[in-house]
C-alpha cells in the first residue's frame, strides 16, 4: 500500500465485483462467453439473465484478472451489442470456488 492507502501500481489482489450488462445480451450466447473467458482468467462468482433484459455477473478474482474480464465483457460475443456495463466493488457475500451460470 502506498501513502494513500492504495496497492502499489500493478499489485494483483482479491476484490469481489457485480457487473450488470445493458445491451442486447440476451439470447445470443453471452452467458456462456463470459463463463469461458471467466475460467480462462481463473475468476470466480456466477453470470444470470435478468427479467429486465440484462444479465449480472457477480466475480471474485485478482484485480488485474477482473480489469481483462470486465474489458471482455464490454466487447461482448460477436452477435451481442453491449450498451454499457454498470460495476461495482462489493464487499463478498461469501468465497466462491467456481465460475457458473445461473438460470
């Protein structure tokens, strides 16, 4: 930590973030995107389609992991169109072992 409190630049460390999805995501394979690059990244937590149209992901990892990840996701799969991605550092409801889709 520096003088402020915050990891030194480039120090990986463990942070929890919910991510929501705004775009058309639904029904084009976005789900199953984000979990193939979450395990390729080693992240953790779960991704759900939400009634309102757009999808959640809750993600425990290294901080340098969740800034690829989010960075993906903002990309989105080929067919999908992301709008924007709402994020938030949240404190963990509990320790995940596994990255899953939820239905």
């Amino acid at each position: 930590m520096d003088a402020q409190g915050s990891p030194p630049r480039g120090a990986s460390f463990q942070e929890t973030l919910r991510l929501r999805v705004f775009g058309r995501i639904q029904g084009v394979g976005f789900r199953s995107w984000a979990y193939r690059h979450a395990l390729r990244l080693g992240i953790r937590g779960w991704v759900r389609n939400e009634a309102d149209g757009t999808v959640i992901c809750e993600c425990q990892g290294q901080a340098d992991a969740l800034q690829v990840f989010t960075a993906a996701l903002r990309r989105g799969p080929p067919f999908a169109r992301v709008d924007r991605i709402e994020a938030n550092q949240i404190p963990p409801a509990r320790k995940y072992h596994a990255f899953e889709i939820e239905y």
